[in-house]
C-alpha cells in the first residue's frame, strides 16, 4: 500500500477511464509492487561492477556511483528531517545541469517526494504559473539562479521554503547543512504508481501542462529505448545540451547512463556550439544528446576539434532535417541516431539504431511500445498515407487536474499530436506536427520537407514553415528564415530561394511568402513555437 501523506497530486490524477492502456516490460513488476526508482538506479548499484567508478563529472569534481550514493543520502535525511517533508510533498528544482541538481532529484524522488524541475531560463511570472498548478511547498534552488524565484515567491506563499545549491561562501545552502548527516539512509517505501515527477511540457502550443510520471513510469522507461535501441556501455562518458528540467534530458543526461553503469559529464552553462565541441572533446565523452539545431550548428568548428571518442549521437526534440543529417555525417563521420518522444510519454518511443537507419525515417517503434497511424475516425490507413500518430506501452499521459487529457489520450492509445506516415517495413517518417500539416489548394504539404529544402540554400542558418490562410487557397506555405551573418535579406533572395525549393520537390509546396528574422521563437528546451509565427500573421 501506498504510504502518501500528501494526497495532492494523487487525488487530481485524470480517472482510470481517461489513462491509455499501459503494460509493462518487467511482468515480475506491477504498479502495486514496491518500487523507488532511485533505490533501483543507485542503491543497487552498488551491487554492481560500477559501483566504485565514476557517475557524475564535472571540471571541478568527479563522484562514483558510491560517493553519490552518500550525497544522495544525506540530502534525503535533509528532507526528511530538517525540512519536516511528508511523502507526497512538492519539491521544486530549479537549476542548469550539474551535479548539484542531479544530486538534488535524485534526493527528492528517494525521499518519496514529487520533482517538480524547471526550466533555468524561465522568468518569475512563469514559475508562477508552475508554482500556482504543483502547489510545491518548498524549492531548491541553484544559487546564481535564485532572482526569479525568489520574486514568484513573493506572489505565491505556498511555496513555504527555498534552498540554495551550488552556493559558494559561508551562507546557509544545501551543501552546508548536508555537512555531518548520515550517509546512510533507506528509500521511501514508494509503490510502483505513486507519482515521483511533474514533467510540465515546453510550451510549444502556448499554454504548458503537467505530465505525471511514476517511479514505474520512468523505470519502464530505462528498460525500453535504452537497452533496446541506444545500447551505452559502463565505458561511456554521456553529455549534451538538454536541461535535466525536460524530460529528453532527464532520460538522457541522468537516469538511461545510471541504468548502464556509465558516466555523465556536465559542462559550465552556458553552452555554446564551439563550447560544446571543446567540451566533448576535452573530456572524451562517448555519446551526445542534443537537438538537430545544435548538431547543424557544431559542424562549423568540427575542422578545429576532432572528436575522436564520439561514437552515439543522440537528436530528439524537434523535427531531423535530412541537410543537418548530411551535414553532421560529414564532418563527425557519425550517422545520428534520431528518435521521436513526448514529454507525456517521458521519453523516446519510435527509433532504431544505427546499423537500421532507413534514410529520411525516425525508425520503428521500439520494443514494448505498439504504435500505428490513423485516420480522423480512429481507423488505421494504409502503409504509406500519412494519418495521425498513435502510441501505446509501458508509459503514456497522465495530465495533473487538466482537461485536455480526453484529447491526447482516446481509446486506450495516445495522441502526441504528429502527422506520420508508415512504409511496407514498419519504418515511421515524420510529416508535420497533426495540426501543422499545411492543405494549400488540396495538397498536403509538410512543413519540415520545405524546411529541409531550405536548409540546402547557403544563405540559410535556420528556418521554420507554416500554412498561412489565403482565401484562394485555404493555405499558402509561409517560411520564416535566419541567414548566415554574411547574407542580407531582399527581393532578388526571396525569388532565389522560392527557385531553389522548387528544385528539391515538387513546385506546389514552395514557399509563396518569405520572411526574414533574427532568429526563431523557440522554447526553453529549443523546440521551435511555430503558434508565435502564426501570431506574426494578426
């Protein structure tokens, strides 16, 4: 049974009815049975061959699975006894990723407690607004980033307390009173469905959600596409680009190298694409999570820093360009390993490896998820039309007291909002988001095809396609481009890219409206907000 005092979270949890269909890839585990995630990823590491070599890496400190395993502890009986938490307490995490915030989650969720990461560049009013849905009675908090807080704390009482971490000098902070406590401490007698994280989406439509996982949930999670797919070996050294806030970091940058005995090496912020070459090759890291953005934009310093030890390259997040593919190829000599996932499913579930990349694909589903494409009346189409993507397994949506549950999840499966098309091998290829799919005169038109075929033009460094209402029409495709320093915008540009799209593919989906900017609207984990383009157009 489960030992929640705080029935919070638990009892604005969407009804049964509304869950998808969850099975497992562990039968000898059910969400009634006892299980904490960190006792599984940490204590019993210590039973392990890696127990005594290094889990977190920074370029002031390395810590083994062991001497973790004690900072852990001593920040759980910190929780527990000097802050007075109850089992189903709110702790919010705010913080760039190091050691300190890494030893901060794990702490929170083996003390039985609820994570709630945020983003580092979110403003007070934002945090607010996370702080007004979670209802966390206490904070950690990384020194440097303390000003926010500290002013939605103002404007929201109900988060009582806030810890600094990663604070030098002599003031009071997470380190200083960890400082003597025991280094020995047991996990929460947490079952399997009790929740461990608040996951609260990106905000690429406009309005975030909080996205409920369990400690099954995200054990599940270390069972599938890691081991099935990403294959890290107890000899890697792990880093990348994406916070420990978003789930593709989360998975990625702490808990997916735990379940293989690797190490994860955590760079100064911030992090620039020169900096994260330099970083990767300084510190022979193995394997790199990061967005296809960042992967386009590291080739320009490829020819000065090698990366010899590289031999995994992670892209999820946003829509793989076939252009930055190519590009990374080139200079790396690395194909990428791309992978489609959903905050609300917590992590990657149609991908393949390397050795089976099917150009232009994201991959099959991967084992012990099922996922398929439907049409608007929930009927399977035939292989090779593009329909709605559809995706079932051992994690999925779980919204926290929000309406919009009953529309990502129908009929046991659950809808993370891509349009996709399914070939005769079961590989997946990724069209537009669902509601991103551009009709223009009865043509369907994806908006990443036109972005690809842009990205081939020199003049172009980033780019973004959406449909724009025209009367004639219905849609006309618009694109929204930032060019390299050395190119201006003009007329004589506009008409050599439109020539150039039409080129690469078929005429009708060339851009009839170019517009140039700075740079792209784009949420604190990077994903592109395409409704802030289409605001452009009010």
């Amino acid at each position: 049974m489960s030992t929640h005092t705080d029935r919070f979270v638990a009892e604005r949890l969407p009804p049964r009815s509304d869950w998808p269909e969850l099975w497992y890839p562990d039968a000898s585990i059910q969400g009634s049975n006892p299980l904490n995630l960190v006792e599984r990823l940490l204590d019993r590491a210590m039973e392990q061959a890696w127990a005594d070599r290094p889990l977190f890496r920074s370029p002031e400190r390395t810590l083994s699975y062991r001497e973790a395993l004690a900072a852990v502890n001593q920040r759980v009986h910190l929780l527990r006894s000097h802050c007075g938490l109850q089992t189903g307490n709110r702790v919010l995490l705010r913080g760039s990723n190091s050691i300190g915030f890494a030893l901060a989650w794990l702490a929170v969720v083996k003390a039985g407690l609820i994570a709630v990461p945020t983003m580092p560049l979110l403003r007070a009013k934002e945090l607010g607004d996370i702080i007004d849905k979670a209802r966390p009675v206490m904070a950690w908090c990384e020194a440097s980033l303390a000003d926010e807080l500290m002013l939605a704390r103002q404007q929201h009482p109900v988060l009582q307390t806030v810890l600094l971490f990663n604070q030098h000098g002599p003031a009071q902070s997470v380190e200083s009173l960890c400082a003597g406590l025991s280094a020995e401490a047991t996990a929460s007698p947490t079952i399997g469905d009790d929740i461990a994280l608040l996951a609260f989406t990106s905000g690429t439509t406009g309005v975030p959600k909080a996205a409920c996982h369990s400690h099954l949930d995200m054990w599940s999670a270390c069972l599938a596409w890691p081991l099935e797919v990403l294959h890290a070996r107890m000899t890697d050294i792990v880093t990348g680009t994406p916070p420990l806030a978003f789930t593709f970091g989360l998975g990625g940058l702490l808990l997916f190298p735990m379940t293989a005995g690797a190490s994860i090496f955590y760079p100064p912020a911030p992090l620039t694409p020169e900096r994260m070459v330099q970083t990767m090759a300084a510190a022979a890291c193995t394997i790199c999570y990061t967005a296809p953005t960042f992967y386009r934009q590291m080739t320009s310093y490829m020819s000065v820093h090698s990366l010899p030890t590289l031999r995994i390259s992670v892209s999820a997040g946003e829509a793989l360009a076939d252009a930055t593919r190519q590009r990374w190829r080139q200079a790396s000599g690395l194909e990428i390993l791309d992978g489609i996932g959903a905050t609300e499913m917590f992590h990657i579930f149609i991908s393949s490896p390397v050795a089976e990349f099917k150009t232009g694909s994201l991959g099959k589903v991967v084992p012990g998820y099922q996922a398929c494409v439907l049409d608007d009346q929930g009927q399977e189409v035939p292989r090779g039309q593009i329909g709605r993507l559809a995706v079932r397994g051992p994690t999925g949506c779980k919204y926290l007291n929000d309406e919009r549950q009953r529309s990502y999840v129908r009929d046991g499966w659950n809808f993370p909002g891509d349009a996709v098309l399914q070939d005769e091998d079961g590989y997946f290829f990724y069209k537009s988001r669902a509601d991103d799919m551009i009709v223009s005169s009865g043509y369907n038109i994806g908006g990443p095809e036109v972005e690809d075929a842009l990205l081939l033009h020199p003049a172009v460094a980033e780019c973004a396609v959406i449909g724009k209402p025209d009367a004639e029409r219905g849609m006309v495709v618009q694109a929204f481009c930032v060019l390299h320093a050395d190119c201006q915008p003009c007329d004589d540009l506009v008409k050599a890219l439109q020539d150039h799209v039409k080129q690469h593919m078929a005429p009708y989906k060339y851009p009839r409206i170019i517009s140039f900017l700075p740079t792209l609207p784009r949420t604190a984990t990077g994903k592109l907000q395409r409704y802030k383009l289409r605001d452009l157009n009010n």
